[in-house]
C-alpha cells in the first residue's frame, strides 16, 4: 500500500530575510508569498495528497522550504542537518511531524550537513548533490542509512546553484531534466533532457502523468505536454526570489506504509 503524503509549513513573517546564495535579493512580498502558497497547497490536495502542516519556525525566514529538513526513503525519514547554521532549528517540529505519519527516524549528525533540497530519488536510485550545503560526510551518512534499504546513493557536484533539485529534478519515466547552465555534468545521469528555462527544471510527480511546476516556465511546460504529461502549474514567484521551486515547498512520502 503506498501513500500520498506531504508536509508543508506556511511562509513565515520574515520570509523576507531568506538566504539568497547564488541570486541577487529581490523585495519579497509576504502577503502575496501567503497566497501562492495557499494555491501550491491547494494543487497537492486537489490532486489526491493529504497535507499535514508542521509547526511554525517563525524565527527561521526559510521555514517554508520544509523539504530540506529531511530526506524520505521508503518509511525512514532522515533528518538533516542543514549547511546554513541558521536553518538548524527548523528540523525539530518537521521531526514531530514525520514521527506522528508513523516514519521512522534517522539523522544526519556532526560534522555531516546535508539539506534535502540535495537530494533526488529516481526509483531506486539516489543522487545525492555534494556542495555548498551537504557535505562528504553528510553524504556518507546518507549512504549508510539508506543503502541497507536498497538504495543505490551517487554523489554529484554541485557549484552553480544551491541545491542539486535546483539543477535537476526528473519525469515519472525517470528521465533526469535540467536546464544546461545550470548543471555540472549532465553526463552523470543515464537519461538526460533539457529544458529551455530554469524553473522547468523543477517539477513535483503528482501520479498520473500530472506535473505540479511554476508558471515561470511556459516553454518548457508545452515541452512537457508534448510529451504526453500534463502540467498543473502555479505562480510561486514571491519564493523564487529566494532561490525556491516546488520541489522545496513540501516533503512527498509515497511509500510511508509500503
């Protein structure tokens, strides 16, 4: 029996204030940052996930990328141990959160960093970015935990953007999709196509050949569709300011009682 779970934590009152690493800072505006999330939440649950809303961090401006406090592989929640020292602290409530799903819990511990933003599952498969803010160790923790599992865990380089799922995510065929700029070595991944704009690099599965993406990438979603899928697409420009897509937006567990 598989699941279709996701966590998700609300833009907190200074959003504004987010890390911004490899992009210029833009004014953000929280109002309107409240209301794009509102609708990236309303397309989960319109598309058949359940949300579980994690405790507020409102002292932590980038609570809202929830899905670098963890990494899910079948029911085990890893959790991280982010590269930015100031994120520590959004771990705890995401903790109580995956705990209470019924997840069994791990954690990255020190001198490891890893965010889950660093990490991308296809299939069995587990790329694993190794950069600014997941380190070797972080890796090798990450590999021990899940490779007793059945994970095979490959580490990848990861210089010109902040997480490797901003580079690369991937198609429910397994195909690996980036837009060629920003990834280190495309050659890393068996299958490989690009995408013409940057935040099509992002998509979340949604089951059914549907792909929750940001309307930043029009192109690349009439790429998609040609290709037989069906784009579900929401403005999410307030967090793309802060170097989000919507992948960091939530934690998806699909095999929570698998």
């Amino acid at each position: 029996m598989t699941s279709k779970e996701a966590l998700i934590r609300r833009p907190g009152p200074r959003l504004a204030e987010g890390l911004t690493t490899h992009i210029q800072r833009r004014p953000v505006d929280p109002a309107r940052a409240l209301a794009q999330w509102e609708e990236y939440v309303g397309a989960l649950r319109a598309h058949g996930w359940r949300t579980t809303e994690v405790a507020p961090a409102d002292d932590c401006p980038d609570a809202v990328f929830v899905e670098d406090t963890m990494v899910v592989f079948r029911n085990v929640a890893l959790l991280a141990r982010p590269g930015a020292e100031t994120r520590r602290p959004e771990v705890a409530a995401a903790e109580e959160a995956a705990a209470a799903l019924g997840c069994s819990l791990g954690r990255i511990r020190a001198p490891g960093t890893l965010d889950g933003g660093d990490v991308l599952k296809v299939g069995d498969t587990v790329y694993v970015g190794r950069g600014g803010r997941t380190n070797a160790e972080g890796v090798r923790q990450l590999r021990a935990a899940f490779e007793p599992l059945g994970a095979r865990v490959t580490a990848v380089p990861v210089e010109k953007v902040l997480h490797l799922k901003s580079a690369v995510t991937a198609l429910p065929d397994g195909t690996v999709i980036g837009h060629p700029p920003l990834v280190d070595d495309p050659a890393l991944f068996p299958r490989f196509r690009a995408v013409p704009e940057e935040a099509g690099a992002h998509v979340v599965l949604l089951g059914g050949g549907r792909l929750l993406m940001s309307a930043s990438a029009p192109r690349s979603a009439e790429l998609f569709a040609g290709l037989g899928y069906e784009p579900v697409v929401v403005d999410i420009a307030e967090f793309e300011k802060l170097e989000g897509c919507v992948t960091c937006l939530s934690v998806r567990l699909r095999e929570l009682y698998a």
